[in-house]
C-alpha cells in the first residue's frame, strides 16, 4: 500500500513537473502598452502614408516574424521608447509618419519574454514590411551581442507563432532590403531605407537551426 501510495506521489509530482516546463516554455509576461486613441490613429495613418493600406483599423494578419536588437540595455529603456505613441527627436519626418516605434514582443538578456502589444495589432519595427509582421526585440547590440537564452526564447517563440499563424518568413532586421524587390514590400516612398545590423547573421544562422523543422521560405537572394 505504502509502495502504491509512493508511487502515486511520483506520477503526481512527475506530471506536474511536465505541465511546469510546458508551460515555461511559453510563459510570456503581458505588459502592453499603452493603446490609445493617438496610437490607433496615428498607425492608421501609417497604414495610409507609408504603406498604401487603407483600412479603418490598426490591425495586421501575421505573415512574417522579423528579429532585431534594441541597441540598448534593459528592457526599461526600450519601454520608455516605445512609451509615447508619437515618434519623438525626428521632426524631419512629421509630415510623414509621426507614429512612434514599437514591437509586439521583447526578449530580456535571460530569454523572458514580454509581450507589449497583440500579435495582430500593428507595430513600426521595420520599413515596407510592419503591415504583415511581428517584431521581436531582444535587448542587446553590437557591443553587448544576444544571448543563447535569448535564442532559445526567439526559437520557442518563432515556433509558438507558427502554430497559430500562417507565418512563412522569419528575417533578421538586417537581411530586410532583400524583400525589397518584391511584392511584400509595401513603402509609398522607394528612396524611404535605412541600412541596418541588427541582429546579425550569427544569430539568425543559430535561430534558423533551431526553427528548420517549420519549413519557412527561403529570402530571394536579389541583391
Ligand atoms: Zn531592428
């Protein structure tokens, strides 16, 4: 009796341990931002200006997840960023697109996730492509480069992401100009690029070994 109550115990134990990785694996912390009136039609507005899409509300149909790095150190900084709706210190570009930067995920140094926004809300992370995509910041940069944990948590994620949406590219922030070309991108201004290194294709060569068995598509090589 006492090996069977024994026994009971560890099948307990056993099964809750299993549910406690589980559920570790996906546990993302929900700390949204602000979604305001201002936001929602400042990101209308980009809809409009920016990407040719006229729509009377702010949300997207995730195809694409792209990666990127703050720059910065704490994921505190990055929210205070992303904390005002409308883009702060860039005057030069009020007349076209006065929505702040944001993403609807980011990764701490230790692979904690934070999801700040829902993933078919939009979020300005990545020119031509922001209408179909969700951004994942990780904090780090080219000094501080990201972690194996935050690779882990990218891949999990990526994978999360895949299982609930037709998701078909997964990009560095870097490798972006190479959608250039084609019909995904959708920027009303051609000249409007920024060259970026973010997050490297050390990273994105790790996150791609991890995430193969979802199949995505290969980026044209146009450039
Ligand atoms: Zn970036």
């Amino acid at each position: 009796m006492k090996i069977i109550f024994i026994r009971l115990i560890n099948c307990v134990l056993i099964l809750m341990l299993g549910i406690e990785v589980y559920s570790q694996d996906l546990r993302i912390y929900q700390t949204p931002l602000e979604w305001n009136k201002e936001r929602d039609s400042l990101t209308i507005e980009y809809l409009n200006k920016r990407h040719g899409i006229h729509q009377d509300d702010a949300t997207i149909v995730p195809t694409m997840v792209v990666v990127h790095w703050t720059a910065n150190d704490s994921y505190e900084k990055t929210m205070a960023i992303f904390k005002s709706p409308f883009l702060n210190g860039r005057p030069e570009l009020l007349n076209q697109s006065r929505l702040n930067v944001s993403s609807q995920y980011i990764i701490e140094r230790d692979g904690t996730i934070f999801q700040l926004l829902p993933d078919t809300i939009f979020a300005r992370h990545t020119i031509g492509l922001n209408y179909c995509a969700i951004g994942i910041e990780n904090i780090g940069s080219n000094s501080m480069p990201l972690t194996k944990k935050q690779l882990n948590a990218n891949a999990r994620l990526i994978k999360y992401l895949s299982a609930k949406y037709p998701i078909k590219y997964v990009i560095g922030h870097h490798e972006y100009g190479q959608l250039k070309n084609t019909s995904l991108w959708k920027e009303t201004d051609l000249n409007y690029f920024t060259n970026k290194i973010d997050p490297g294709d050390k990273f994105m060569k790790g996150l791609r070994r991890k995430i193969r068995k979802l199949k995505l598509q290969k980026l044209p090589t146009n450039e």
